[in-house]
C-alpha cells in the first residue's frame, strides 16, 4: 500500500489530470477524463473514511467503493459522449490519395473513396444532406476517408485515379475493405443515409 501523504499527494494529482484531460481530450476520451476525476475522488473519499474508521479491512471497502463510482462515471461519461453529434469527417484530398490508399491497405483499414467536382450540383447535396448526417459521420470514424475532386480530369493523378477504379461520373462513392478490394459502390446521388451506412458495412461487418 502506498505510504499516506504520497497517497494523499496523488489524489489532487488524479483528479486534475481528470478534469484536464476532460477539458481538452478529443471526442470519444471524455469518459477516461471523468473516470481519472472520479477515481481521484474516490480514492480521497476511501482514505479519508479509512483513516476514522481504521484497519486494512476498512482501507479495503472503501477503495472498493471508490472503483465502483469510478466504473459509474466512465458509464455516465460513456452515454454522454455517445449522444454528442460526431464531428464534420476530416478527408484526405487529392495530393496524398494514393499514399493513404496504400497506408491503409497496409493497416488493413477500410476506405472511403469520395469522387466529387466543384461544378457537380448533386456532390453539395450529398456533401451537406447525406454525408453530413450524424449516423454517417460517427460511421465514418472507422475509414480512412479520402476525397478526390475530379473538376478536371485531365489532370494525371485525377485521371488515373478515375480510371483505376472505374469512374465515368460524379459524385460516386467507393468502399474499400481493409484489404483493398471493392466492398461497396455508389454511383449516383445518395438522399438516404441508410443507404450509406449500409455501403460502409459492407466493408466492416455487421
């Protein structure tokens, strides 16, 4: 067991690492933030009760019941950040596509491949109505997610880009599973996020 005042020392140590770590933790580590905090209150909570009470069997209980509340608070913390709308997706564009297409091979991650054009009304729609939607965005997090504008296709890494996977329009969507191999094709318009999701888990599983 650690020494008293270096136990003591570590509580308020614990538990702003917590409250840092919940300020400025990217999504998805909130409830590690909250559970360092609740188990630095826990522990301060099971010493102090411990030191009246007195005994090993009392240092015991009380640490047990420190844990406990820690295992709620990264529960609470867990359902919280589950309800928090996802982030916009963060995609890889035209100068490193195939790079990540390869890193990801390598890494057996799955790919999203976005074909889009600047003067393709329908690749905005599905830019703000489709991909946009919470449920797509959150799915996308398990991706490598690359966006490659076709506006001009005669531009070399565009065209062999277009002609590698078989593009003759925009906007079309191609799912890679993390072997590199076609899981999923869209290749028209897309108003329906199921419609999405259910491409993405071609690639992933149920």
């Amino acid at each position: 067991m650690l020494p008293r005042p270096l136990a003591a020392l570590l509580v308020p140590v614990i538990a702003a690492f917590g409250a840092a770590g919940i300020l400025l933790a990217p999504e998805g580590y909130v409830a590690i933030g909250l559970g360092l905090a609740f188990f630095g209150l826990g522990m301060g909570v099971a010493l102090a009760w411990a030191e009246s009470a007195g005994g090993a069997r009392a240092r015991v209980g009380y640490f047990g019941l420190g844990l406990v509340a820690t295992l709620v608070a990264v529960g609470g913390a867990s359902a919280i950040d589950h309800e928090r709308p996802a982030p916009p997706i963060v995609f890889v564009t035209n100068d490193h596509a195939v790079a990540a297409i390869e890193a990801a091979r390598l890494a057996h991650r799955p790919v999203v491949l976005d074909f889009g054009a600047t003067w393709c009304f329908p690749t905005f729609h599905f830019d703000g109505d489709t991909r946009g939607h919470d449920a797509v965005r959150k799915a996308s997090r398990d991706f490598v997610m690359i966006h490659v504008d076709a506006s001009d296709d005669e531009v070399p890494l565009v065209r062999e880009l277009l002609s590698r996977y078989r593009v003759i329009g925009v906007p079309q969507v191609i799912v890679l599973d993390g072997e590199g191999n076609e899981a999923a094709r869209l290749d028209t318009y897309v108003d329906d996020p199921r419609v999405v999701l259910g491409a993405l888990r071609k690639a992933t599983g149920p």
